[in-house]
C-alpha cells in the first residue's frame, strides 16, 4: 500500500489556495469606494461655493443630503438653539462675548486649548416635535432600513450625558485657533428602562472663544460638510471652512490611496458597535462653551492668557515637578438638537437651573484623570495584595488533605474568576492608556498571582505523588483548563454586551455581579452536605467579604470613580445584604451545626461528632462504655480506656466528668437522663431531658465522641485530626470533618 501524504502537505495546499485566490468583493468594494468618493468631493465642493447663511436661505439651496428642503428636517430650529448657544457664552464670557464670537475683541478668556477628557452631567429637553416623519426612501435611495423605530430617540424631559473628547491635530501652522475635535458621546434618559446611547460627533474648538461644535454624520445626513453652516458667526464659519477643506482632502486622499479602509470615515457610529441590521437613527448638532478656569492670568491680554495657558498644558504635558494639586476640571454648557427628529436638549446649570441641581458638565481634563487613576489604582493594588496576604494563611492553614477536603472548589473558583476578570481587564485597558500602563500591569500581575496561588500549592504538594495521584493531577489539569476557558468565554462574552441595548447590558451585569458575589454559596452547600464546619478560617471569610466589596462600594458609591459610574446606593445595599446572609449562614453552620436549616431527607448520612450523650439505663458507663447517641438501639461495647475512667463522676445534675485524653484535662458534658427519653418516664425526667435537649445545642459544640465512643474536647480533637484521621487512643480511623 502505496504512503498516503503527510498531513502538512495537506493543509499547505489549502492555505495557498485560499491565499492566492482573488477577492471576489474587491471589484464590487471598489466601484462603492468610487461612489463614495464622488459624493464627497462634490459636498466639499459645495461647501466650499457656499457662504454663511445659506443653509437658511430661501434663495440658495445647499444640495447636500438632508439639507435639500425637500428631505424634510427641522431646520427651523437651528436659530433658536444658536441664540441660545449665544446667550450661554455670554453668560460664561461675560461683555467680551459678541467680539469673541465673531473674532474682533482682542481678551482672550483663560479656557483650555487642548481638551482631551471627559465631561458628563444631566439634560433637560426643552422643546419636542411629534417625532421624525422622513421620506427615507428618498433621502437615502442606496440604504434600506430593517425596522421603522428610530435610535437615539430623546422622548423623556431628562436624562443624563457623558462626552469624552479625543483632538485629531494639535495647532497645525497654518490654522492655529480651530481644532479638528472627535467626541464620543453617551446619552440616556432618566426612565424605567434606561435607553442608553453611543454615537461619535466629529467637530472644530475654537481655541480663542473656547467654543465647540459638533455633528453626526451618515448616509442620510451630510454633517461634516454642512458643519461650518453651524457655526455662530461669519468668522467662525471661515474658521471651520478653512479647517475641513484641508482635513476632508486629506482624509479622502487616504481612502483612495487605502490608507483608511472605511467607505464613511465620519459615520456617528462607535467604532465597534456595528450594528447588525440596519436601524434609523437620530442626528445631532452639539454647542458647548467652555467655562473660563479659576487661574490667574499673566497679564490681562490676549497675549498673556495666551502664554498663560501654553505654560500651564505644556506643564500638564510634561510635568517636570511632582504638584500635589490636580488641573481644574473642565466646566462646560451644552445645548443640541436634533434636525430630523426635532428635540432640544440643554444642560443643567445656572443662570437656569440652581448649583444644587446641576452644574452643567464637568470633568477632568486627560492628564488629570490619569493623576487620579494612578492613585485609585494603588489602592486597588493594596487591596488584592491584602487578599492575596489572607489567601496564603487560608493555605498553610488548609496543609492537610483533612483540612482541604473541607473546602469547596467552586468557591475557590468563584474568586479565582473575580481576580482573573481584574487580570484581563487591567491588561486590555493597559494597552489602551498609555499613561498609566506601568501600574496597570503591575496590579493585573498582584491579581495574576491571587489567581493561580491555589494551583501552584496544589503541583507543589502533588510533586512526589504514585500513579494513581498522578492520574487525579491529570484530572485537575482538566478543571484547570475549563476554568480558564470558562474566564476568557465570560470576558469575551462581557466585550460583547458592551454592543447590547443598555436595558439587556444591566441585566448581564447586575446577574454577573450577583453570581460573582455568590462565592459562599458553595461554602455552604459542602457544609451541609459533608455535615462538617470551620472549613475556612473567619478572618479569611470576613476579609474577603470585605476587600471584595471595597471596589464596588468604590464604584457605586463614589461620584469622582474612574470608571464614571453614577452612584447606586440600593445596588450596594442589595449586594452587601446578600454577601451578609452568606456570611450569617456560615456563622450559623459554626456554631449551630452544618444542616440546622436542612431537612434530613436531602442531605446524605453522615457521622455527627457532636451528639447527645444520655445515661445508660442499666447504670453503663457513657462515651466508652455506655449509650451515646439519642435514639441508637445498637449495643455498645464496654471500654477499658483512660477517657472512661470517671465516667460515673457527676459535679451536677445532668452533668458528667470525662478526661480528654488529649490534653489530660477535665471535660465536662451535659447528659440528658435516661428517663426523659422513654415514654415511661417520670415528669421530672421529661423537664430535665428537655432542658438539656433545647439548651444543650451550644454546649454540645464543646465536646467531640468518636465513632469508637472515645470523647475529647473539639479544640483538641480537631486540631488533631488536622493531621491524621486516626482515634488518639485507638487507632481506629475517623471520619473526616
């Protein structure tokens, strides 16, 4: 029989077939490219023949898509929202505001350049239209819609917004009062079901005036073309014109030359939410004026604030001196509206709105936020080395195959996830944030160790093991490779709901973080069903409770959290509630016994080192020697050992003496009469034999009889079975605990 070809050969040849055949999509790709680069060039060309005002103008027809009068969108309430664009300037500007906005004044006022960041606060809605009624199949004859529900739809009276800005240019020479300026914006409404929202607005900042104006742009909206038509004045209109006329040449040079790989380069949607069917959704136009900072100027002219604030970036840039004070936060006022669905929506904040209500939006500048994210996430770092501290005295207490079979691996497991998703999750944001990399990493590696401590200590005690324990190391290998596939399934599966609806992303999260939180859960359940207790030591079990709670109270708790959470105090509430009945149920299993809550038919048999001990009828001894167990109809044998040399000694009513022969103490155990467990018993009998049977629960916790009827303090027996699963005086194997 003739050798058949190496698997190799095999797959080279189909790895060349599939390398080398043609695209079929690429003639298709290329003729949409050249569709697209048609309509852009002849939108910049129509801005650039266009002058201010004729967007408005019943004379001049600006033929860009949906500004044509027949596409129907409400630009009659673009003068509306730019006055009041205005009067929010000249609040915050003060009497220079008319020459600043249209480029005669000479003051200049003390607002950043630069304004990479993030700034988020709370809407209002102060005007609404019945909704969008768009001829769609005309605006947009080349696109089809697979639902007639519009996103991005504002329909409550408020709501929150977070913008985070990210600038394209930093003063190019030949324009160095615009910026091109990119925003990412996060808007929800304040309902039941909290519509949440993201979508990208590309913009200009006008460096001097400290105004910023941005749009959306899409198959059905020619934003970025028609952006200085936005603008407020004729100067900054020649500003913005100037500014896109290099930068969409530019930016259409790099599709063609495929550069940019992107037919729609200033698409409003957030890279990597591509939606999966095609909805409509509503368009934006955004002001913000940026509020003049609490500085002090070098001298009160253009020139002086200028260098002002050039030293004071340059300084945030490239700090060359430790400040223990932070860069003051970015204030703006926003307004924006909505040309096809017609909404209008203005930002909290006087002269309209109280302080206490709302104070437009405010945040930290980038270089600050990453000051304050170095020092939050130190003290992170404290708190996974202060797990990592109770995990190691967890395990040189749980040394013993005794000791650790007590242990649930789930929920071992379960904090394993939690400091594997803090791993992965530091180390992707690591490699997104340049700035604070270094302590990023440093931490996901203190959450690295966290997670694999517990399988290192496992191979280092298996290390001289017989082939039967290596056939059980080869099991947890097994379990070791499906917790890490299940972690990076439930990572992925978590970068993939940040693409759902915000109503179905709260449901992931609320149920992930409560199953997290569930760690003790399978603490529990292996307590009742081994029937045994203090698997864990409780310093452990209340400082893991703790510190795992630390960063969520950090989160929900904290308005100024790096991750811009709003605080959820009844999420808190209901979250340390839950861990607080676990820990109460492991306290309950310590001290009341592992199955007080569970019904006898639904857990296994097992041996209760903690029974009731009841005198022998016929005058036997007790625990070795007489009838131990409460209900037991076996016989017992007598024993000859030390522990039962004073068993007939009593020092009160329903109590006996025992020795341990552990320690060589006394042991003194409540013993219920004979008598009071017949039916034939008196009634003085009975009451004693209840007292003792509804009051003895505690006291019972501090004797221990072995299955061989030998009995010793807990402390002493415990501690010995610690190391071997032997009777001190017998040698007869024990139960495990």
């Amino acid at each position: 029989m003739a050798n058949s070809p190496p698997p190799f050969l095999f797959l080279l040849v189909i790895f060349l077939f599939l390398y080398l055949s043609p695209d079929p999509q690429a003639p298709i790709a290329s003729r949409k490219l050249d569709r697209v680069l048609d309509h852009e060039r002849h939108a910049l060309d129509t801005l650039n023949n266009s002058t201010f005002g004729d967007l408005l103008d019943d004379q001049h027809t600006l033929n860009l898509t949906g500004l044509r009068k027949d596409h129907g969108f409400h630009w009659d309430l673009l003068d509306p929202v730019r006055d009041r664009a205005r009067d929010q300037a000249g609040y915050v500007l003060g009497e220079d505001t008319v020459g600043l906005i249209d480029g005669s004044s000479d003051r200049r006022p003390l607002v950043y350049h630069n304004v990479t960041g993030f700034v988020q606060g709370t809407w209002r809605s102060t005007k609404t239209y019945a909704g969008p009624h768009l001829n769609l199949s005309a605006i947009t004859p080349h696109g089809t819609y697979s639902s007639e529900e519009w996103t991005r739809n504002v329909t409550s009276a408020a709501g929150d917004i977070r913008i985070h800005f990210g600038e394209k240019d930093h003063g190019e020479p030949w324009n160095t009062t615009a910026r091109r300026l990119v925003a990412r914006v996060t808007i929800g409404e304040d309902t039941a079901y909290g519509n949440w929202w993201d979508m990208r607005l590309h913009g200009y900042h006008l460096e001097d005036s400290g105004t910023i104006v941005l749009t959306t742009t899409s198959e059905k909206f020619d934003g970025i073309f028609a952006l200085p038509h936005f603008s407020l004045s004729k100067h900054a209109f020649t500003l913005g014109q100037e500014l896109l006329n290099r930068t969409l040449n530019a930016t259409m040079e790099k599709q063609k030359s495929g550069e940019i790989d992107d037919f729609s380069p200033w698409s409003s949607v957030v890279e990597g939410e591509q939606e999966l069917f095609s909805l409509p959704h509503c368009e934006y136009v955004m002001y913000l004026q940026q509020h003049p900072l609490p500085l002090h100027p070098l001298e009160s002219s253009a020139v002086g604030n200028g260098l002002a604030m050039k030293f004071f970036e340059d300084e945030l840039r490239n700090p060359y001196r430790i400040s223990p004070k932070l860069p003051p936060e970015m204030v703006m006022s926003m307004v924006a509206f909505s040309p096809d669905c017609g909404f209008v929506i203005e930002s909290n904040g006087p002269p309209d709105v109280s302080p206490q209500e709302g104070k437009h939006l405010v945040g930290p500048k980038t270089e600050a936020y990453a000051i304050v994210a170095r020092r939050h996430i130190i003290l992170f770092a404290l708190v996974i080395g202060s797990q990592l501290v109770l995990l190691v005295r967890q395990m040189k207490e749980a040394s013993t195959p005794s000791t650790r079979s007590r242990i649930s691996f789930y929920t071992i497991a379960l904090l394993a996830l939690g400091d594997g998703f803090t791993l992965l999750g530091f180390a992707f944001v690591g490699m997104s944030y340049e700035a604070i990399t270094l302590i990023l990493l440093a931490t996901a590696y203190v959450a690295f160790l966290s997670a694999v401590f517990f399988e290192i200590a496992e191979n280092e005690n298996n290390a001289n093991t017989t082939d039967n324990e290596r056939s059980s190391r080869y099991g947890f290998g097994t379990v070791y490779f499906r917790f890490y596939l299940l972690l990076f399934g439930l990572v992925f599966l978590s970068l993939h709901a940040t693409t759902w609806p915000s109503s179905l992303q709260a449901v992931y999260s609320t149920l992930l973080i409560f199953t997290y939180f569930s760690f003790w859960t399978p603490q529990i359940y292996r307590n009742a069903m081994r029937n045994c207790r203090r698997a864990l030591r409780w310093d452990y079990v209340a400082g893991q409770s703790v510190l795992r709670l630390l960063p969520f109270y950090y989160l929900f708790a904290y308005p100024g959290n790096i991750l811009l959470l709003k605080p959820d105090l009844t999420f808190l509430a209901a979250l340390t509630g839950w861990v607080w009945l676990q820990v109460c149920a492991l306290l309950s299993q310590e001290h009341l016994g592992p199955r007080f809550f569970v019904r006898e038919s639904w857990v296994p048999p097992a041996y209760d080192y903690h029974p009731v001990l009841r005198a022998d009828e016929e005058g036997a001894c007790l625990p070795s020697g007489g009838k131990v167990l409460a209900g037991e109809d076996s016989g017992l044998a007598n024993s000859s050992s030390p522990s039962a040399s004073k068993a007939g000694e009593s020092r009160d009513k329903g109590k006996k003496v025992f020795d341990c022969a552990i320690c060589m103490q006394d042991l003194e155990v409540p013993v219920v009469p004979a008598a009071g467990l017949s039916s034939g018993g008196d009634a003085d009998g009975g009451s004693a034999a209840a007292a003792a049977l509804s009051g003895g629960l505690l006291a019972r916790r501090a004797y221990m009889v072995t299955p061989c009827r030998h009995i010793f303090h807990s402390v002493c027996l415990e501690g010995w079975m610690r190391y071997r699963l032997q009777c001190p005086i017998c040698r007869e194997t024990l139960p495990p605990l």
